[in-house]
C-alpha cells in the first residue's frame, strides 16, 4: 500500500489498524513497520523525537514495511497547527499529518493549506524525500496527503459538525487522554466520566460518518482498537512503543520474581 492508496483507503472509510511511536530509535520503527500494521505514527508533539529523528523514523519505517506482509505508511502527529511542522513532516516523506488541538473549522482550514500546495494551499514546494515517494508535481502529492484532525478540546468538541464538514479535511482522530480532561477528568481513564466519555467518543464517530470522513482514535491496546472500530470508527491506532516496553519489561520482572 503506497501513499495513494493509503489516501484513497482513508478516504473510502476503510478499516485500517495503526500503531503509535514516541521513542528515536530507527531499528525499533523498522521492527515495528515489518509487523503489517496499515501505518504508523511518529510523534513529534509529545514524542522523543527531534527532526532528524522524524526523518530517519520514516526512512526506518519504509525500510521496514518493504520487507513486512504488506506496505505501512509513515505518518506524523505534528507538534502544532502551523504551515512549517505541517510542511516538514511532509517533506520528510509522510504521508499524512495528524493536527493537534484542532478547536473549529477556521483552525482545520488553516491545517488545510498547509499541507497543500498553492493555490490550493500555502505549503513552500521543497519535497525532499516526499519526491522520491509521492512524485514532484504538486497535485499529485496534494491527493496523496492526508490531513486528520485531532478532537481533543471542550472547543473541539462542540463543534465537531462543523469541523467535520471543513472542505479538505480527510478525518478526525480521537485523543481520549486529553478530551477525558476535557469533560472534567481528574486525569486520562478516570472512572467519573466514563459515561460523558463514551457519549462523546459516540458522537464523533457519528457526527464523522454523516460527513463522508474518516474517524480515527488512540486505543491502549488491541481489543480497544477492535471495540473501536465495531462501534463505526475507520481506523484505530494501537498503544505506543514505550507503553509496550515498560508493561512487557514489568510483566517479565513480575513472573520472575513470582
């Protein structure tokens, strides 16, 4: 699965599984993107990631889907809403960005823009790698790339509809951490709000499928990924790399010490 039909899958609201990565280790992504998993994320907002750890993550991660069961993509959650992260990850050679702290439509327009190329959008033409994969002319990689919006925020949430609706906007993507404290949460998973939660995490899902977009959200592990997507979400992503490593190392500390 290239760029195009990785967008193209998105966009047709297909059921694809991805998998979340914090850590700069280029061997790890490489392991991770051999595995099958249809893409997988680099996060550079909350992540140990520097730029020439993006660069070489993908470069990791392409290296590891040529030798998996099947083509995964790179794509990146950028650390904020503004043309030149946008434009980086890009020409680093994602295939999409995931857009933190989206708050209204105005805000997924501006996410718009800058991903696409003039007059489309504002994004400066130097594709770097992005040219060896997607090809140089500007149309093209504009419909290879995705933009996904994070709904995270009360502002966010509320309007949803018309974030959804922005034209140009492929998907919305879930932050359960930050939209739990954004209903009132003491922190991330906490119990007191699991109803509103839900309704909320219903109400995305919902509001996306009545708009034509994709819906995508962050699960802690894989039965979360599966409710997830039997409740009408297109794609889930699966716990991080260093959630995995702390919980296996634990697991094995206990059971030796059992």
């Amino acid at each position: 699965m290239n760029a195009n039909d990785f967008s193209h899958k998105v966009r047709a609201r297909e059921k694809l599984v991805g998998y979340w990565i914090t850590l700069d280790s280029p061997a790890a992504a490489e392991r991770i993107a051999r595995l099958g998993y249809d893409y997988v994320v680099l996060d550079a907002q909350h992540g140990l990631i520097g730029y020439q750890g993006l660069m070489t993550g993908l470069l990791a991660i392409d290296a590891g889907s040529a030798i998996g069961p099947q083509s995964t993509v790179g794509l990146v959650r950028v650390e904020a809403n503004d043309p030149t992260p946008i434009g980086r990850a890009l020409d680093a050679g994602a295939t999409g960005v995931i857009v933190p702290l989206i708050d209204s439509a105005d805000d997924v327009a501006r996410a718009v823009r800058a991903a696409k190329y003039p007059p489309a959008g504002v994004r400066s033409f130097g594709p770097m790698r992005a040219s060896l994969r997607i090809g140089p002319v500007p149309a093209d990689s504009d419909d290879a790339t995705v933009v996904l919006a994070m709904i995270e925020t009360p502002l966010g949430l509320e309007n949803v509809a018309e974030i959804c609706a922005t034209p140009g906007l492929d998907g919305v993507y879930v932050g359960p951490s930050d939209l739990s404290l954004a209903l009132g949460a003491r922190f991330p998973g906490d119990p007191e709000v699991e109803g509103p939660f839900e309704e909320a995490v219903e109400l995305i899902a919902r509001t996306a499928r009545e708009a034509g977009i994709a819906a995508g959200i962050h699960t802690f592990d894989g039965e979360s990924a599966k409710k997830r997507l039997d409740q009408g979400y297109t794609f889930a992503t699966v716990a991080s790399d260093l959630a995995h490593l702390e919980a296996i190392a634990a697991t094995h500390l206990a059971t030796a010490r059992s």
